[in-house]
C-alpha cells in the first residue's frame, strides 16, 4: 500500500495451452511487465472492461510497453499523480465459420494486433478468398492472409511488405504473405467494413488447411471451406502514456522505415507536413 493505492499480482489459470489472468474486478489500472507480447496478452486479458494498461519494457522493441526499467519510479510517480495521457486504440473481432455455415466458437475472437491465416503443415501456398461486406475483392495463392488493426501495422504486417500506419487511425489493413503473383500490395480499408476470407480448395481440388490466429496465440486449424469473418470490435484498448513523443519520432527511434520502402499512413495533414500528429488523447486523473 503506497500512496493510497492497493497493488495486486494477478492470477492466472491455464486454458487450452494459453495462461489467462484473472484481473479483479476493482482493477483500476494494469501494470504490465514484459515485452510487447505480454501487453497483447494482457489486452486480451481486460478485453470490455476498460481497464487502461501500462507496460513496463522487459522485451526489445518495447512498442506497446514504452517503459524502459530505469524509468519504473518515475513511471509510477507520475501515474498516481495524474501526469500521463490515455491512448484509445481499436481491436479486431473475429469469427470462425465452419463448411456448413455453423459459427465455429473459439477461445479468443478479439485481437490488438492481427488476425492471421496461414497455410498449415505443407509448404504449398494455400488458396484463399476474400470478400468485403459480402462483395468478391481477389482470389490470392499464397501462404497466408494478415488481417490488421493500425496497432498491429508495425508487427507481422511490415514484415509482410504492408504500411505502417499511425496507430490511433481505425482502418483495416489487409495483406497477403508471400503471394504468388508479380505484385504485391495491401488493401486498406475504413473500420466498418467487414473482412470475409475463404479457405478454398488447390487447383487440383484438393481439401487443404490453414491455422487461424488471433494475436500470435495457438492456431486454430481450418479446411476448405470455412470461412473467417473479421471486422473493428466496438471495444477499445486503452494504453497509458507517460512520454510526449509523436510518432514519427518513435519509427525514427526505432529505425523501422530507414531505407526501406514502406509506405507510413497518417490521417492527420499536420503530421505529414511538420512531422508530428495531433493525438486523439485526453488527460486524466487515475481513479484508483
């Protein structure tokens, strides 16, 4: 007990392979230790119940949990005292749909970051279809299909070949992994659309299999036929912020686009033309 304030150490229970924390239900914060990976699990985690994260960086990039290890008092000080801002950022709901049409349950159908299909077990590319608010948009042979939120655009996406974007806009990126084409390219879509892709069978006609993942957690295995139906969640990620750093500042820090050709997407003008963005944050008093 410091300041006030009650700090607990969650529990957690395993489930299906994957640990989940159990957040009490007065949480009015989350103090997140360890890498990027950590703050995707712990965003899950809070899923709808508003709870704001704060991620102490134990990993490398350290692009969700800002908070380098000789910065901790300092972070904690100024979160009890009200000196941060609060980053909304979207999620991605998914759902799983089965040959007949059946709505298939799955453990977790929200993501920060992506949602990715990808070939499984052979290393023939897979064939896939997609459509956008039911309306065919392309037929892809490749190894798989990134569906990802702004947040996620510098992970798997930018491996891939797709934009970064900034991570507060709400739009839908979406690109194909190593297709087997000439070309190359994203798709970038505004929120309310929705995303439906298709494992369809190989030329020949034969059943093949994808694995489905929701922010890099175990894959849950499709075959021809199913369906993947993928749009913005209504729910929002809070992220505490304790650095006034923009953007761009962060992809120079952290030298993502240097020499490369990826393309950066900014909804804001000012930020394209003078190198910061106006953020969409507000300041606020923890309600501990």
């Amino acid at each position: 007990m410091q300041a006030g304030r009650t700090c607990h150490v969650a529990n957690f229970r395993n489930v299906g392979g994957r640990f989940i924390y159990e957040v009490p239900q007065e949480t009015k914060c989350c103090i997140v230790i360890g890498g990027d990976g950590t703050m995707l699990e712990a965003a899950g985690d809070v899923y709808g119940r508003d709870i704001p994260l704060l991620g102490i960086n134990l990993g490398t990039i350290g692009y969700l949990a800002e908070i380098e290890r000789s910065r901790i008092e300092e972070a904690l000080q100024r979160l009890l005292s009200g000196a941060y801002e609060v980053e909304e950022r979207m999620q991605l709901c998914g759902k799983i749909m089965s040959a007949s049409g059946a709505c298939e349950e799955v453990e977790s159908a929200n993501a920060l970051n992506d949602i990715v299909i990808a070939r499984y077990g052979s290393i023939t590319a897979n064939s896939y279809r997609i459509k956008i608010n039911g309306k065919f948009l392309k037929d892809y042979q490749a190894d798989g299909i990134i569906v990802s939120t702004p947040t996620g655009s510098t992970g798997y996406n930018m491996s891939a070949g797709g934009p970064i974007v900034e991570p507060q806009a709400r739009m839908l990126l979406i690109t194909p992994i190593c297709p087997h084409t000439l070309t190359n390219r994203s798709i970038v879509l505004s929120a309310d659309r929705r995303v439906e892709i298709e494992q369809l069978p190989s030329s020949t006609g034969q059943e093949q299999i994808s694995e489905v993942s929701f922010d890099g957690t175990e894959g849950r295995k499709i075959t021809t036929g199913a369906r993947i139906l993928i749009s913005g969640s209504l729910q929002m990620t809070k992220l505490i912020r304790l650095r006034e750093i923009s953007f761009l500042e962060i992809l120079q820090k952290k030298k993502w686009h240097k020499g490369s050709h990826t393309g950066i997407v900014s909804g804001d003008r000012s930020m394209r033309e003078k190198g910061s963005y106006n953020r969409s944050t507000y300041w606020g008093v923890p309600n501990f």
